[in-house]
C-alpha cells in the first residue's frame, strides 16, 4: 500500500533474520491515522524512492536507508556474483552444507556485519520495530539502551576442569541475559537483543565470544587442552577486557619500559629476540603481520620494549600484555601495563634521527642502516635503548665507528693517492677499497670476520678519484688533468693535498695570460679570437689537451693557424710536424686559409693515392694536412712519427669510440693535443667520452664507467647533480664561445667560401661533359665568333654547374655520390646541432629535391618553399615561429625578394652564379631589420670546376659584375673567347 506524502507518516526501521545472511533491518514509511498512530498501511523505502519522503526525513535517515540499500538480498547477489542468476540458485550453491563456498560466506558476512555495525551506532532516537512473521515492519517495538554495557569473563579451576563463562553489568547491575530468547544481531562489535532492548559493549567484545552462552550457563574446559586454551584464548582476553578468576593468578605489573633495537639482515626474519625470564615465563610470538618480507639488501629495525624480564614488541597493539607463566600446579597470567606515552616518546626520538618506525619495524637499505647506526648508535645509547644485532642475522656486522684519511701529493707528472680506513681497530690501506667503490660493493671482511659497511657517501665521494686513478704495486696514481677533482676533494675536506706552487697558482686562476702573436701572421685576430689564441697556450703550458668548440663561423682555424705558426717561428715544436687531421672536403679549405694568414708555414698535403708514404718526410714541414680516412689506412705508419701537434678537425668523427677513425687517431704519438668542433655532442654524452678521451686519456674514466655513471644518468634519468659533474670536470680544457657571446666583435655580415671536392665518379662526369662543351664552342667560335656560341655555352656551362653541384641533375641514372652534398649536408648538421637555424637558397628546384631526399634520410626537419609553393606566407610563418624548425630549402627565383626570414642567421648559397645581386637580395632574407644577430653566409664551390673559374672571373672583372651584368645574357655577352677558353679550361 502506498503510503501518502500529505499525510502524516513515520520513518522505522525493522529487524528481521534472513535465512542466509542472518539479522539485517529494512526502512520503511508507515502511514500515521488523525490521532498519530501507526497503522497498517505502509511501503519500503529506498534510496531511489528517499526524495519523496525527504520532509518526513533527516540527514541520518538517509545515511540508514543507504546502508539498508546495501544488505537487502538482491544487492548482496549483486555484489558477489555479477553473473545473472535466481536468489533461491545463489544461495543453494554457496550456502550448501557440504558443497558450499566457505570462503565467500565469510567475505559476505563481513561485508553485512560491517554494514549493520554503522546501521547500529546511528538508530538512536530512531523507531526501531522487530518485523513479524507476516512481514509487519512495526510488530514489536525495540528500544536502544542509553549507554554500552560492560563484560566480565569469568574462570572457575578445580582439579578436573576449568568452568568459563561471561556476565554482563548495564548501568551497575547485572543483566540477566541466559535462557531469556536474547540474539546476538551483531557479532562484531557485538549487539545484543534482550528483551526487546538493544546492547552495544564497551571494548569491541566479539558477539562469538557470548552467542554460546544465550542458552547455556557455562563451558567447561578440560585439563588435558588447559596449556593451549589458555595460550589462544584466555591470554587474549585478559589483555583485552575485565577477567575474573580462581584457582589461578592474573597479575597487573608496572615496569619502566626500556627500548630495545634489534637489526638482521634475514628477509622476513623473527627480529625480536623473546628471552626466558628466571622464573620460567615464555613470551609469545610475533604475530605473522609484524615479519613482512624484506629483500636481502636491506636491513629492518624490530622496536621491542622490555618490561622487567618480559619483551613486548611495538608492533603489539594493545595498551595490556599478557605474558602466560605456568608454574608447578597453576598458572600465572602478568598483566603488564604499557606506558604507552614513553614508548611513544622513544618511536618520535628514532624518527626525529630518520628511523620511521611503523606498527614496529623500519626498513632501509643496508648502507643507509649502517651510515645510520654509525651516526647515531653512541646518541641511542644515551637514551636508554639497547642496540643489538639479532641471532637470526645471517652475518656478524662490525657497527663500530668508521674513518678514512686520505691524502694527495704532486709527483713529477701525476699526482699520488695515499691514504688509510679505520674500523674500530683495525686498519686498512684505502687503496684495497678500489674494487669495492667502482663496484658498489657495501661489503668488506675484517680480519676478525666481521663484516664492515662501507658509508654510502664514500660511493659518490671517492667513486671519480678511483675511476680516473690508476694501480700500481699498490699504489694509486692520478693524471694532473684531474686538478679539479683533486680540488674538490680538497674543499670538500676529502682529501689533503699537497702540490707545487705552479698547480696552485693554475687552481686560483681567474685570467688567461696574453701571449704575443706570430710576427708572420697576415691578418688581425679579433679580440675573442686572440682569447681563443691566448687559451690554447695556456692548456698547451700545463700539457694539457684543448678542445676549441667555437660555433661554426667564428674562426677556429685561424687561432690554430696562429698558434701553429708561433710554434714554428720560437722554435718550441723542436722540429716536429703538426699533423692536422680532417674530413677530405676540409683539406682545401685549410690550405687556402693557410695561404692567407700564415704563408710562412710549410704544408705537407698527405692525401691521395699516390701519398708518399714516408714519415722520414715530415720532418721537411711545419704542418701535414690529412684527412681522417687517410688517418685509418695509414695507422700503422703514422704511429711510428711523433708530431708536435695532433689537432682534429671536426673532431666529431671521432664520436664512436669503438670506430676503425678513433682507434687510429688515439694511436697516434705527439707532445699534444688539439680538438675544434662546432658541435661536441652531436648523438649522445658518449660522443664527449670519445672526444675528451683523445686530447687527455683518462679524463672521465673508462668507457664502462662513464656510459654507467654518466651517459646514462643524464640521457635517461635527467639528472642534473651528473650533468653538473661532468661540465666540471670538462670545464678546464674546453673553450666554447656561442655566436650570441661574441655577437659585439662581429661585423653584421660575414661570407665564407667552402670549397668542396668532387668524388671520383664525379669528377669523371664533369670532365667528360666539359671535354664535349669545350671542342663544340671553342670550334663553333673559330668558325663563325663568339655570338653565334651564346646558346650553346649557357647550355653547357647550366650543364657543367648541375655537375658541379650534383651529376644526378644532369642524368637521373647517376648512383654515386656527390662531394658538394656531402659537405652541404655536414654543415646543415653542424649549425642545426648548434641550435641555429639556416636558409638553403639554390637557382635549381632539382638540387633542392636532392638536398630534400637527403634531409628526409638524415630525419632533419625542414621548411620548403619554390615557384610552386601555394601558402607562402604559412611557411615562412612556420619557420620564423617554431624553434625546432631549424632549415628552410629556397628557390633562389621564388624566395629572393620579399620574404622576412630574420629567425636564421646562417645562409648557404648552394651554387653561386655571376651576378651578387641575386646573392645579396637572398642573403638580405636574413640580414634585414628585426635580425639581433650576425648573418654568416657559405658559399659552396665545387673545387676545380666553373664555379672556381667563374670567382675567377668575377675578381678580373670586379667592375663589370658588379656594377653592369643584370642577366645571364648580358654576361655572357661580354665574355671574349679568353674568357670561354679560362671557364671551359
């Protein structure tokens, strides 16, 4: 019947039993008649139907109805069993006497009496109804008693059995429960139905620890099973609640509570050691939730805390424990009662020194538990606690105090490590600790057979100084390029060290001292080009190897040229060659350079194959140019020279230390070494490993122990304290210079030209082509004068620059490689790496897909823009606003007006052609208003080809080209048959 929300009606709450599930309440609404009494017209509610009724209703209730919700049959099935199925078939298969599912009848009946507990503790001043068994909610009203009742246990001994039973108090006087049809509706906590009121308890009393004395007067315990009764059950009980007995004593006992630490090492070991006391008591185990497994690096803490000659451990919850003493008739229970606040006390004093305790035990890894109990084992003392390693530990542990002295003197080319470690008595050479720190090994065996932790600390503090030592007899011998570690050690207080005032004077250092130029140098180094200079000196006086890291453009081969240069003209390089090593495309390069700021050195070009392949030559010359392949095939010989000077240029190819290239230039002999780069780190950390390990062997340890301590520290776990390491212990011997640092001694522009060298293949194609060009003009002029040949030469010489730059533009079946590509490539990479970014202008779309198919290959992002090109606009935007974007491929016709592209300030003109203008208009794409730095630019010429000739050319007729010639047709005009004889010679 519905009941009606314009009417008066009551919220109850009604009690029944279900077969299955035991006792659970339902709410219901009943209808109120004109006098306000509850009739029979009535309907459940629930959470679904709740709101209709919310005036007849308070917080609470709607708290109790979502609890009754929730063990109502159907939800309970749902709950537990999400497939589809019938009441009567879940509870028939789980609730089978023989077949049934223990498991998840606990599980259910858990889920119930914790829901009936909160039921319980909220029906106060509720209608509380017992249902009848026609399903009336309001057939017998309950009421709830004001307070909790209390329980007394009760032990009567004679000399055959035990009687146990329980009385309970309510509010003074004894509640008469036994034989008077009283339900326990509750088990736990326990709730009590006796005589239509409802008990709660004080002390959770278990509703299982009375429900077999409803109907039964007492329990009779006989002799035979008194021993383990009372151990699992009585103990129990007097720890927890009011025990009255006879024919045994129960004794209530105050001791000061002093701490006991025990430690072992055992996984999941039983720590706490429990002690026999005089008199025969035994305490109890550990409950299995206090030993939680631990691995076997680590060592866990037991907290205990010893009650005259008992032990109680921290992780025992109760503020009573009872320890069970059996004596010769009879048995004595000691009640000890805990000061809990002083056990508290002593659990704050361990976590005010890093040791959290939580329900009794602390873990931590074993070196951090022993740099722990070396710190703080005299301070516990003091306090009162006992520190002791426990029996099950599986190796005796030395926990005395631990010191190490180490010392560092300058010797004649290195440094010597002395120095000795002290465990209480004994003492040990620190040199025996090297294979323990390089290998984490915490471990080390005293002579007496204890086993001493090493302090974690000494992992990180003296892991670089035995990596970068070396072991001699017992002896330990550092490079003087590690100065820096070796002052860290000293300011960290690490180390004493003694060493020569020149050392002292190099560690305090704040300047660079000037050093004179060579008087035969052509040409003016800019200030921080002379910095540069002046630096290459100063690591050169204190033997150690340089890295010059410039970005490109900033001139780091005319501070080497420079510094070759004074070394030949004072005499100091004793005779001896440099040797300076190079991609092939470079050699060029470093010859012109060479020729314009240095002419006084002699030059040895060692490439080629038909080399002379004798080192007696060297000698003959200040400076050998090479390359790196030359370097790999000619190892073996060149090893047998010692040069003045190895310097490596791009010294990036030496980034794969396990590379043929690397092995073959760290063979090589001389008095130094020099490496310049735009880009030390290209791929990986390891590249500076390789790179550093050239110019000062054992800079950074060995390969292992760099990729372990380094490389891979800072490339997967981003971890700034390595990287910070590292730049230190580099610092001394790089010099890098951003274009941004030196921004105000540069000029606004600065163009470069870069010679390439054709491969093999493509020489051979350029040489045929030009043969076949040259007999055709130079017969055609013969016969009828040069302005009947102006088509045909701006064919070929159209011809001959898609050669120059690429055969591939000229003939799609061409496979090999060109050697302009390659070098365009390996700048593009250079710049990108050093985080600028660069415009790509060429006259030819074709050269600019092969430049593309490259880029792709290589995985290097870029912008794209010729004749064909829709959105202009979008991708200028595209490159001037993502900072990755770091190269932007132009057509030369499409991209040299009109475009503002002053994110770049790099600009390669890819094949350069008569007249400037065009050059200038696309170099000004970066140069313009709104550019804040300096613009380099690289003109690419293919060495031996009409690209040369025509900069030949240009510089002859400087007036013409720059001032008359506006197109092809016009230069080629004015070109005499001199000047056809010298493009096509």
């Amino acid at each position: 019947m519905k009941v009606s929300t314009s009417q008066p009606f009551q919220i109850v709450y009604s009690l029944l039993e279900h077969e299955y599930l035991g006792y659970l309440f339902e709410s219901y609404v009943v209808q109120r008649n004109p006098r306000g009494q509850l009739t029979l017209q009535h309907q459940t509610v629930s959470v679904k139907n709740a709101p209709e009724f919310a005036a007849g209703l308070d917080t609470i209730d709607f708290e109790l109805i979502a609890l009754t919700d929730q063990i109502q049959q159907d939800c309970v099935i749902k709950e537990f069993w999400p497939k589809k199925t019938t009441p009567a078939d879940f509870f028939f298969k789980i609730y089978d006497a023989e077949k049934g599912d223990k498991a998840l009848q606990e599980q259910i009946a858990r889920y119930v009496q914790e829901r009936m507990g909160q039921i319980l503790v909220r029906l106060g001043g509720k209608c509380v109804f017992i249902m009848g068994k026609d399903g009336e909610p309001t057939w017998r009203e309950v009421s709830l008693a004001d307070e909790p009742a209390s329980v007394l246990f009760h032990f009567r001994r004679n000399e055959d059995n035990t009687h146990y039973f329980p009385t309970i108090q309510y509010k003074g006087q004894k509640l008469d429960f036994q034989f008077k049809n009283a339900v326990v509706v509750s088990a736990q906590p326990a709730w009590l139905l006796v005589s239509d009121v409802l008990y709660s308890f004080r002390n959770d009393v278990d509703g299982k620890k009375l429900q077999p004395f409803l109907n039964k007067k007492f329990i009779i315990i006989p002799r035979q099973v008194e021993d383990s009764y009372f151990q699992r059950f009585v103990a129990p009980l007097v720890e927890s609640f009011d025990v009255h007995a006879r024919g045994f004593d129960i004794r209530s006992e105050r001791y000061v509570a002093r701490p006991q630490l025990t430690f072992s090492d055992v996984p999941g070991a039983l720590v706490v050691t429990e002690e026999v006391p005089r008199n025969g008591a035994r305490n109890g185990p550990l409950p299995p939730s206090a030993a939680p497994a631990v691995s076997s690096g680590h060592i866990h803490f037991d907290l205990s805390f010893r009650y005259g000659d008992h032990t109680v451990p921290n992780s025992f919850d109760k503020r009573v424990s009872v320890k069970l003493e059996k004596t010769a008739d009879s048995y004595i229970f000691h009640r000890l009662i805990r000061n809990i606040d002083h056990e508290e006390a002593m659990i704050q004093e361990l976590a005010d020194r890093a040791l959290e305790v939580r329900n009794g035990r602390a873990v931590l890894e074993k070196a951090t538990a022993f740099r722990w109990l070396h710190s703080h084992a005299e301070e516990l003392s003091r306090l009162g606690f006992t520190v002791q390693q426990s029996t099950t530990s599986g190796k005796d542990y030395f926990i005395g105090a631990i010191t190490v002295e180490v010392g560092i003197t300058e010797s004649n080319d290195w440094f010597d490590v002395h120095g000795t470690v002290r465990f209480g008595e004994f003492e040990i050479p620190f040199v025996k600790l090297r294979s323990y720190i390089l290998g984490r090994r915490h471990e080390y065996r005293l002579p007496n057979g204890q086993i001493a932790i090493i302090p974690e600390e000494w992992f990180s503090q003296y892991l670089e100084l035995f990596a970068f030592s070396e072991e001699n007899d017992n002896a330990l011998t550092l490079r003087k390029h590690h100065l820096a570690l070796v002052s860290d050690l000293q300011n960290g207080n690490l180390a004493t060290v003694t060493m020569s005032r020149k050392l002292e004077k190099l560690r305090g250092f704040e300047t660079v001292e000037e050093q004179a130029m060579p008087v035969g140098f052509r040409g003016k180094l800019r200030p921080y080009q002379k910095a540069g200079y002046d630096w290459l000196h100063f690591v050169k006086d204190y033997g150690f190897g340089g890295c010059l890291a410039d970005d490109m453009g900033l001139g780091k081969t005319i501070q080497t040229l420079a510094l070759l240069l004074q070394r030949k003209e004072s005499g100091d390089s004793s005779g001896s060659a440099s040797l300076l090593v190079m991609p092939t495309s470079l050699v060029f390069n470093w010859m012109s350079e060479a020729f314009k700021f240095a002419p006084s050195l002699r030059l040895l070009i060692y490439t080629g194959t038909y080399r002379d392949k004798n080192v007696e030559q060297f000698s003959d010359y200040d400076v050998v140019l090479t390359s790196y392949g030359i370097v790999r095939l000619d190892a073996e010989l060149l090893k047998t020279y010692k040069f003045d000077y190895v310097i490596l240029d791009e010294s990036q190819a030496i980034k794969n230390p396990s590379s043929t290239t690397s092995q073959a230039v760290r063979g090589l002999h001389s008095r130094h070494r020099l490496i310049l780069t735009g880009t030390p780190v290209e791929n990986s950390t390891m590249d500076l490993w390789s790179q550093m390990s050239f110019i000062n062997p054992g800079l950074l340890g060995s390969q292992a122990f760099f990729r372990k301590e380094f490389l891979k520290p800072i490339e997967k776990g981003k971890d700034e304290t390595k990287t910070r390491k590292l730049h230190a212990l580099i610092k001394p011997f790089v010099l890098r210079r951003h274009k941004a640092q030196v921004a105000k001694e540069l000029p606004e522009k600065i163009e470069h030209l870069s010679y390439c060298s054709m491969t093999d293949e493509q020489a051979q194609c350029y040489e045929e082509t030009k043969s076949f060009y040259r007999n055709k003009i130079l017969r055609n002029i013969e016969e009828h004068g040069t302005a009947s040949t102006q088509f045909m030469l701006l064919q070929g010489l159209t011809k001959l620059r898609q050669i120059a730059n690429h055969p591939r533009m000229a003939d799609e079946t061409y496979e090999a490689e060109s050697g302009k590509l390659r070098e365009v490539i390996r700048m593009i990479r250079s710049v990108v790496a050093e985080g600028h970014k660069v415009l790509v202008f060429s006259q030819f779309v074709k050269h600019l897909d092969i430049v593309r198919a490259s880029l792709d290959e290589k995985q290097i992002e870029y912008a794209y823009l010729d004749g064909n090109t829709r959105d202009r606009h979008k991708e200028v935007a595209r490159f001037q606003e993502n900072e990755d974007l770091r190269v932007f491929l132009i057509s030369l016709k499409a991209g040299g007006v009109g475009l503002n592209l002053t994110a770049a300030d790099y600009v390669f003109i890819l094949d350069p052609w008569w007249n400037p203008a065009v050059e200038a208009q696309a170099v000004d794409r970066a140069h313009r208003i709104g550019q804040q730095r300096t613009v380099f630019t690289y003109k690419f010429i293919s060495k031996n080809t009409v690209e040369e000739k025509i900069l030949a050319l240009q510089n002859k007729k400087i007036q013409l080209v720059t001032d008359l010639i506006s197109t092809d047709e016009t230069i080629i005009k004015s070109l005499t048959k001199k000047d056809i004889e010298e493009l096509l010679g």
